[in-house]
C-alpha cells in the first residue's frame, strides 16, 4: 500500500504544480518599476474554478502525505 500511496502523491504533486502555474497571471516587469498591482477584483468563471480545484488539490496531497507518513511507522 505504500507503493500506491506513494505513485498518487506523486500525481497530485505533479497535478497541483500544473494548476498552480495555470494561475499565474502575466504581471510582467510592472512590479519592479513601481506600478501599483493592488487593485481588488473577485474571482469568477475559470478562474474561480481553478482556484477551489487548487485548495481541493492541496487538501488531497496533505491528507496523502499524513497517510503516508502513518503507513511508514506501522500506526496505519
């Protein structure tokens, strides 16, 4: 079982470093010159999607990571 919790844990990663790099915005040099980028704006469509996809991700890979760790000292 360690196998497997170890090979999903590894997707996940691999998922949730794909989706986190979805959501980087393109920002470009502006922020080092000193444009002000702290204009408020609510998520919506996509981007709200890919946001609560990222917080179900990062739940799934903590609770793979717990298991895990459970599985290797003989508690699980």
């Amino acid at each position: 079982m360690e196998t497997y919790l170890s090979i999903a844990q590894i997707m996940v990663a691999v998922v949730l470093i794909g989706v986190i790099l979805l959501q980087v915005r393109g920002g470009g040099l502006g922020g080092i010159f000193g444009q002000p980028d702290s204009t408020y704006r609510a998520r919506r469509g996509v981007e709200k999607t890919l946001f609560q996809f990222t917080i179900a991700l990062a739940v799934v890979f903590i609770i793979l990571a717990i298991l895990s760790t459970l599985e290797r000292s003989g508690r699980l």
